[in-house]
C-alpha cells in the first residue's frame, strides 16, 4: 500500500513513546476491513467509551472542514446509522447464544 493511501501518525501519537496503534480501518473489496489489538480494554464499558470518543473526533473533523456543518445534525445523523447497524450486531451475537444453548 503506498504511503500516498495512509494517514499521518497523530502528533501527540508520534511524541509519546508509551502510544500504541489500536485500530486500523479500511475500505477494501466495498466493505469495511479491520486490524485490532485485542485485550487492551478488559472491561467492555472502555470500548464503548472509545467508540464515543471516536465518534466526537468524527464530527469535530467533519465539522473543521466544512464551516456550514450542523455538527448536532451530523451526530443525530451518525448515531442514526449507528443505532441501524448495531441492530444486525445484536441480532448476529444473540443469535450466536441461542444455538450454544440449544446444542
């Protein structure tokens, strides 16, 4: 993958030598590919703080390259999408558990 198609090490990221990658996200074969370091969280309440804070950044970004952004708007929009897809999580994992029970 050529340098041209990565993000830049965060400031903050490249000055802390104590800084670790988390996540890496692409858009590959039109859907989403991940690379994640497991176990950095045990408690899963710390995810979700993390996928809020995320979701923060993803507005502020939007929200500084674009000064006609409704910023509410665009989270109402993001939690939307959200609230959607989590939907289909829950089902896959609640599924998972029903057939674990029945065998």
């Amino acid at each position: 993958m050529g340098q041209e198609k990565q993000l830049e090490i965060p400031a903050a990221a490249a000055k802390d030598a104590a800084s670790f990658e988390l996540l890496r996200l692409w858009v590959a074969n039109q859907s989403q590919q991940i690379s994640l370091r497991p176990g950095v969280w045990q408690d899963p309440t710390a995810w979700g703080v993390m996928l809020a804070d995320l979701a923060r950044n993803i507005v502020q970004v939007h929200a500084e390259n674009d000064e006609d952004l409704d910023a509410g708007a665009f989270l109402g929009s993001l939690l939307e999408g959200f609230d959607n897809e989590i939907e289909d999580v829950l089902n896959e994992f609640e599924g998972d558990e029903s057939e674990h029970e029945a065998g």
